[in-house]
C-alpha cells in the first residue's frame, strides 16, 4: 500500500471514531495498522488472544486489546532519518511544578536513605496547548525522526489518543524463545567523546539487571546475559544489557507478571516502589510506563533464504511471535493539548534538580515534534 493511501485509511478511521493503532518496529521500515471494526472495548486479562495489547503502568486495572479478528489490517514501508536537531537543553526556569518534582525526588532519596527502597522511578507532567494540530501527522514526523525506537499511535473513542517514540523492549517471544532488555541511566548524547558513565547511572542499571535474571531465572534455560553498552535513543544515551534465553514451562501471562512492571520504571523493592509512586506522584500514569505491542501474532519462517532452493523454501515454519515494548517518551493528545510524560530512576546518589534537568531533555524528545 502506498503510504499516501495508508495515512488517509488512518485518518479514515479516527474521523469514523474507530479504534486503530499504527506501529514501526525498530530498525524496521514496514509500518503496519490494526483497523478495529467496531467501537467495543475490549479488555484482555490472561494475553492469549492475538492482536495489539495495550497495557497501562498499574497491572491492577485493565489491559485493552485491538484483535486481529475483528480488525481490518494494512501496511506500508517508512524509511525514518534517525536525524534530529538537538533541542534547546537545561532550561533554568525555576516554577511550582520545578519545585513539586524536586520535592517528589527529595523525598524518595529520604526513603531509600531510611531502607525502604533501593530506587524509586519518578514523574510528571507537561501540558502544552496545540490547538488543531493533525495527531497523526505528529505521527509521521516521530516516523521520520526516531529510526531506532517503537513508534506507535493509538487510538480508542472511549480511551483516547496516545503515540510514543519508545526505545525500551519489555520482552520479545518467538514461540519459547524469550529476550528482554535492562535499560537505565540517561545521558545526553555527544557524538563526538565516548559517553562516561557514573556510579550513580550504573548502579541503577544494574538493580534492573539483577533483578530481571533473579524473576526469570527458575524460568529459563540456556540464559545469555550480554555486557552493558551504551546505546543511543534521539538526543539521549542509555545503558543496555540484553537478556535471553528459551522458557521452559511458563506462559506469557506468567512472564509479564515477574517483569512488568520492571525497576527502570518503577522501582525496588517492587511493591514498596509502586506503593510510593501511587501515593506520591499525584496523578495518574494511566499507559505511560505500561507496556504496548504485538501481541500472539503468527510469523512464518523459512528453512532457506535462498529463494531458487524450493524444495527447502517448503519447509517453513510458523512461529507465534509477541513483542511488546515500554511506554515510554509518549504522549496523550486530548481536548487541544498535549500531555507529555517524563520520568527517571531515583537512587541513593541522585542529586534532585539533575533529575529536574533529565525529565526536561526527555520532555523534549516530544516536544520537538509540536
């Protein structure tokens, strides 16, 4: 399908108030749609059926399922530049929302100092007018710019509207196959010096490390742990350390409980964390750091890629695929404003107003695009 026809197909379905989401994959260029049918509500509790999932950051309420059965399905190819303009940085505006998060950070540097938490994960807000601007033509351009992300929009009449540019894997499953990432700690990126990372930064990443072997473990066989690296995500850099291995007896659903939500979004220990953000933070996550994605899709393989070989191209096999990201750099567009979501890890050596600083670089990886 032609791209022009693809977009027009998705503003098609957001004039009718039909559920859709549209997605590229990392590194990818195939941008696929989900065209809901209908305007139902659909919820999944146990991640069997085969669609996109949407899921929001407290698992205690309700995961939204777009099916593939009931779903219409197209696709068309993308090619982003992963070329940005680096934002204006560290903006020395000292406001009441300046000083509520530095607050929030205070206090949870106070409770991990008293031993009640090893790291909490913090965020806000950031409401920005946009009068009449096109959603899905933010859509295009997160397209163009973040290559190497998960791009999504997604849509639901009784829901909302929300699109991301996501550079953090939760899991990838092929048949029993499992990978996951830790990932955690953020610098600017400077393309031109090799990025140094603190104690601070590899502390926190390495508590969501630990603690994705220590709930996978018993889980697993053949475990492949890699070494952490640096990896880029727009302006900003990451620590990454990947994950993988075959699941022995346990299901999806099984999975997802032990991860999500996982300490690069909450923190440790896991209920304490939670506990404090749903006190402390003063307003609703809703689906920012829950987790979206493919969800129980068949993918078909081939034995050979030597497309002359026929005889071996026959032997395909089809693999149940589901790869799901978290919700991440994203935002919320509704009633003419755009609400955009920032977060970061909060350990025993985080210096508050850095962590005012960081939530605003990240702010920008949206802001940018309006």
């Amino acid at each position: 399908m032609t791209s022009e026809l693809f977009f027009e197909n998705l503003k098609k379905q957001y004039s009718e108030g039909l559920p859709f989401v549209a997605y590229r994959k990392p590194l990818e260029t195939c941008v696929k749609a989900f065209l809901q049918k209908d305007t139902s509500l659909i919820i999944t509790t146990d991640f069997t059926e085969s669609g996109f999932v949407f899921a929001p950051f407290d698992n205690h309420d309700d995961a939204i399922l777009i099916p593939l059965a009931s779903s219409k399905s197209a696709e068309t190819e993308i090619i982003g530049s992963n070329t940005i303009q680096q934002p204006n940085l560290h903006e020395d505006i000292l406001d009441s929302d300046t000083n509520a998060h530095i607050k929030l950070v205070q206090k949870g540097i106070e409770t991990i100092n008293s031993g009640k938490l090893k790291k909490v994960v913090l965020s806000r807000k950031e409401v920005l007018s946009i009068g009449k601007k096109d959603a899905i033509a933010i859509f295009q351009r997160l397209l163009n710019t973040y290559n190497s992300a998960f791009v999504y929009i997604w849509f639901h009449p009784k829901v909302g509207m929300w699109l991301g540019a996501t550079p953090e894997s939760l899991i990838s499953l092929k048949n029993n196959r499992l990978s996951t990432m830790s990932l955690a700690g953020t610098k600017l990126s400077n393309d031109d010096k090799d990025i140094i990372w603190g104690k601070k930064e590899k502390e926190e990443q390495q508590l969501v490390t630990d603690f994705i072997i220590k709930q996978l473990d018993l889980s697993m066989s053949d475990m492949t742990i890699s070494e952490a690296r640096s990896v880029k995500a727009g302006h900003l850099v990451h620590l990454e350390t990947k994950v993988s291995g075959v699941l022995k007896d346990t299901g999806l659903f099984e999975v997802l409980r032990k991860l999500h939500p996982t300490p690069a979004i909450c923190g440790l220990p896991r209920t304490v964390a939670k506990d404090f953000i749903l006190e402390n933070e003063n307003y609703d996550r809703e689906f920012y750091t829950g987790f979206l994605g493919e969800l129980n899709l068949l993918e078909s393989t081939k034995r050979n890629t030597n497309r002359r070989n026929t005889e071996n191209n026959a032997y395909g096999s089809i693999l149940k695929v589901s790869n799901l990201y978290v919700n991440l750099r994203c935002m919320q567009i509704k009633n003419g404003k755009a609400h955009i979501y920032v977060g970061g890890g909060i350990t025993k050596d985080s210096i508050p107003e850095n962590e005012w600083y960081e939530t605003i670089n990240k702010a920008n990886t949206m802001k940018k695009l309006l």
